[in-house]
C-alpha cells in the first residue's frame, strides 16, 4: 500500500474512531440535518457538532448544501463506497505490512533457542533444546534446513552429522524435517525441497 493510502487509511479509522461522529454518520445515513437538528438529535453543543462535522468534511464523508440561512449535512454514500472499494479489498488490508518486519518473530525464536558465543563467532551455533511449540519448532526446522543446499542429494550420514552439529538428538530433527516437508527422502538419499 502506498504511503499517501496508508496515511488515508489512517486517518479514517481515527476519524470514526469516536462515538460522537459514529452516531452522526448514522443519522446523516438516513436523513440531512442542520448542525442545530445534530445537537438537538445527540445532546452535543452546536460548536462541539460543527467540530465534528469539520473532521468528517475533511474525509469527505458528508457534503453540506446550503438551505436559506442554514446547512444541511449528509452522509456521502458515494464517497464512502470508493474509500470501501479503494483501501478495504483483502488487498490492500494484506499490503499494510510493507511496514513490519515479518521475520522479526523468527529471528527472536532463533535466537532463543541457540547457544551464542559473542566471544567467538566461527564456532558452529548449537540449540538449547527442540522448541515443544509447533510454530516455533517450524522456525527453527526452516533454519536448520537452510544449513542444507537446494538441489544438492545428502546421503543419511552427511544429514545426521550436520544435524548433530547442531543438537544431540539428531534423529528427533532427522523426522521432524521430513514430517515437516522440509526435506525429502528417497532410497536412503535426502533432499532439501
């Protein structure tokens, strides 16, 4: 989502975040009203109306035709369906993590569960221990099988030496990354998929 949609996004639901211009979106949704029938209708101030009001003008939410000496507001419709159509498809609520780091969970599980020697950053960094969770178990399956090269056929022993570089209980991980589909095996030859 670009940023100028992102920050419409934005002041949209900060906007209609407010009880006071909810209850004044319904209204004008059924009928126009001057900011005196609002106040009437809501128990607010005039001024406090014509705040409100100012903030959902701003959105282009309602429109306001004049009528003698005072303004009737209602709810643009029209206006509300291309905000729906231009920032609520499925879309663009998915594109609203351009701005987050998506990995950032897995790096925190990765680095939970390894051994780390600031000291020396050549050695080889072994887990603490299997996760018991299945999604943090699924982290740290991907990267051991990041240690494997794609395309490259690993026969059982190479695959249990490099998972014992990295945790005693090679066997456990050994099953684990073929009953997670991260690798393959066929005829005692293993893959990374």
């Amino acid at each position: 989502m670009k940023k100028e949609k992102f920050q419409t996004l934005l002041q949209f639901f900060k906007v209609l975040a407010d009880e006071s211009r909810l209850k004044i979106v319904g209204i004008l949704a059924n009928q126009e009203c001057s900011v005196e029938e609002l106040a009437a209708l809501m128990r607010l101030k005039e001024p406090t109306v014509s705040h409100h009001l100012a903030k959902l003008k701003k959105l282009n939410l309602v429109t306001m035709r004049p009528d003698g000496n005072s303004r009737l507001y209602q709810l643009d419709s029209e206006a509300l369906e291309n905000i729906s159509k231009e920032l609520f498809t499925p879309e663009k609520i998915a594109s609203l993590i351009e701005y987050v780091d998506t990995e950032a969970w897995e790096s925190k599980v990765i680095n939970n569960y390894l051994e780390s020697d600031s000291n020396n950053l050549q050695v080889v960094q072994r887990l603490k221990e299997i996760p018991t969770n299945r999604k943090k178990r699924l982290v740290i399956l991907k990267w051991l099988a990041s240690k494997f090269e794609p395309g490259v056929e690993y026969s059982e022993q190479m695959v249990n030496e490099t998972l014992q570089s990295y945790h005693p209980d090679y066997a456990t991980l050994h099953r684990e990354l073929i009953s997670y589909q991260l690798m393959q095996r066929e005829n005692g030859v293993y893959w990374r998929i």
